[in-house]
C-alpha cells in the first residue's frame, strides 16, 4: 500500500470516527445528558443582631462548628440593662397609679353616699316646708329657699355620680387586665427581650465562615456580622431543556465529585426547579425588553434539578459549599444505563487529570 493510499484510509477512518462521533453526541445528549455544571450547595444563615450596641466579645473563631443556641458574640448588655429598670419602675408606677384611683373611687362613692344622706334630709325638709307653707306658717321665700337646698343637693349627687363614672373609666379593669398595667408590662416584656437580645446565638447547626467580627465593632440591627454554612446541603445541576426532555423525577443518576475523582455516586432527580432568573418577570412599571441575538443559533437555555445521593447523603452534608460535581442522568432501557455508565465511569477517570 503506498502511502497516498495509507494516508486517504486514515482520512476515511477519521471521518467516519468523527461521524460516529457526531451521531453518538447527537444521541447521548437526548437520552444519556451529562453535565459538568453541578454543585453542592449548602444554606447559608447571615447572623443579624436585633438591636444596635457596641460588639464586647466575640465567643466563635473561623470554621467552628455551631449548635443551634450556641452564644456566637455578646452586645454591651449595660443599656438594655438600665431599660429593663426603667420597665420594671414603669410597671411599680402603674400599678401604685391604680392604687391611687382604686382609693380616689372610694372618696368619691363616699362622698355619693353623703350626698344621698344630705339629699334626703332636704327633701324631708322640703316635704315639711310644703305643709307649713299650706298652713301658712312660713313665708313662700322662705319655701323656695328651702326648694332650693333640695334642687341644690339632688345636682351635688349628680356631679359625684359622674365624678365617679369618670374615676371608674380612669381606673379600668382591675387586676393584671388594666390598661396602664398592661401598657406598662408590655414594655418590661420588651425590654427583657431587648436585653436577651445582647446575646447573639446561632439559629442552626452548622460552621462559622469567613469570620471578620471583632471586639469592639458597633452593631447594628438588621445588619449581617456573620455567616454560617448549614448542615445540610443540596445538589444541584444545570442541563440543557432538550436534555432532559425524557427525565423525570425519580430518574436515576451517577454523580462524580471533583473531590472524589474516580468514584462514582448513585443519585436520583428529586424535583425540577420551577423556572431560572431569565424567566423572572417584575413589576417595575418599565415597558418590555425584547431579547436579541444576532447569532443563528442562539445559546442553549439551562433549567436546574434537585438530585439526592442514594446511601451516601452524608457525603455531600460534610463537603464544603460549591464543591463541584459532574451529573450523569441515565434513561430507563438497561442498554441505556449501562452506557451511562460507562461514559460516567470515563469522566470519573478524567479527573484524575483535570
């Protein structure tokens, strides 16, 4: 064979590899996706304070591990403190405030009575004045004198009923139902809580990252001074619309950490996400963007799934957040998985080198 010859059949061999090539990349990324774009994921809890004051200790370092309820850093205690006094102050007024209606209502309903006792001693007068006066005994100014005192009374007893209606409605309820006491231990709960607040404490389980805290830092409500990565993770992967058009959940998978090269994970699909930030509409009150591209081909749209590792979730609780993986998603036929297989078993070899 001369070499003219030897070199047209490595041509034709190369076409014809590149053509089997083609079609098996046209078929595997329909019914065998793969894709390198997948991570681990883990939540990450921002620890805010809910009250502004001076940072006095820092009780965490970098990369510790947490509980929920661990006391991360402390706040200056010494202005919720003297705020807690002021409350309980607050509550002992309110509640000596009611002793003072609680005595005024009893004046007043003493008062009343006395007015009654005065009010029927001048109506008896008044009944004995009308007699004399019909016996002509007494002059009429000195009757109307006497109607006078009677009308008089009946008016004083009328001013100290509504005295009293007033003191009554001033006073309230009795007992911890009264208004002012309420008032007044609403703010002692509120400033307990504010005080229990200079105790920064962890909501979940999980590590301390990236710690930049110091003594000394002014802190302010609502404002992140700290991370911490979650226990628990998650494994994500990016894959073209058409690759996973027979996919569903429960599928099966093999994953391969870049972590871990060699070996291959059993996974499968949890859930599909319901959509990515491309397709995020806002009301922002702005007309429409039309999209454009001056490409033929536009770029692949990638939708996300939600993957569980089978027998191995541990694996992926104790890596760290955005670890990279590879997901391979097999289809159902046998002939199917087994060249999933395969090609995922070839990628885990390849990260020996990359």
């Amino acid at each position: 064979m001369t070499p003219d010859e030897t070199f047209s059949r490595y041509v034709r061999l190369s076409l014809i590899g590149f053509v089997f090539v083609f079609i098996y990349y046209l078929i595997a990324d329909i019914y065998l996706p793969v894709t390198p774009q997948a991570r681990v994921y883990h939540p990450v809890v921002q620890i805010s304070p809910q009250i502004n004051g001076r940072v006095v200790k820092v009780l965490v370092s970098n990369n510790q591990q947490v509980k929920a309820g661990d006391v991360l850093f402390s706040i200056d205690q010494g202005p919720y403190t003297l705020a807690l006094e002021q409350a309980e102050l607050m509550l002992d007024d309110a509640k000596l405030q009611n002793k003072r209606l609680d005595t005024n209502v009893k004046a007043i309903e003493a008062n009343i009575s006395a007015a009654k006792a005065k009010q029927h001693e001048q109506k008896l007068l008044k009944n004995r004045g009308e007699q004399l006066y019909q016996n002509n005994s007494i002059s009429e100014q000195a009757l109307e004198s006497i109607r006078a005192n009677f009308e008089a009374s009946r008016a004083n007893e009328a001013a100290l009923t509504a005295q009293l209606a007033e003191a009554v409605l001033a006073r309230g309820e009795s007992g911890e139902h009264n208004l002012a006491i309420r008032h007044a231990a609403n703010k002692l709960a509120q400033a307990e809580l504010n005080l229990s607040y200079t105790q920064v404490r962890s909501l979940s389980d999980g590590v301390v990252t990236n710690l930049q805290l110091l003594e000394g830092a002014y802190a302010l409500a609502g404002n992140p001074l700290l991370a911490i990565v979650a226990k628990k993770a998650d494994l994500v992967a990016d894959f073209r619309e058409k690759s996973l058009l027979n996919m569903k959940p429960g599928s099966l998978a093999r994953v391969v950490f870049d972590s871990r090269p060699g070996e291959v994970y059993n996974a499968k699909i949890m859930t599909f996400e319901a959509g990515v930030s491309n397709g995020q509409l806002s009301a922002n009150g702005m007309l429409s963007i039309t999209e454009t591209s001056n490409r033929w081909v536009r770029d692949a749209q990638r939708q996300r799934i939600h993957l569980k590792l089978i027998n191995d979730e541990e694996l992926i609780t104790n890596m760290p957040s955005g670890s990279r993986a590879t997901v391979q998603l097999l289809p159902e036929s046998i002939i199917g998985q087994w060249f999933g297989a395969a090609q995922i078993r070839f990628i885990s070899w390849l990260h020996y080198i990359y």
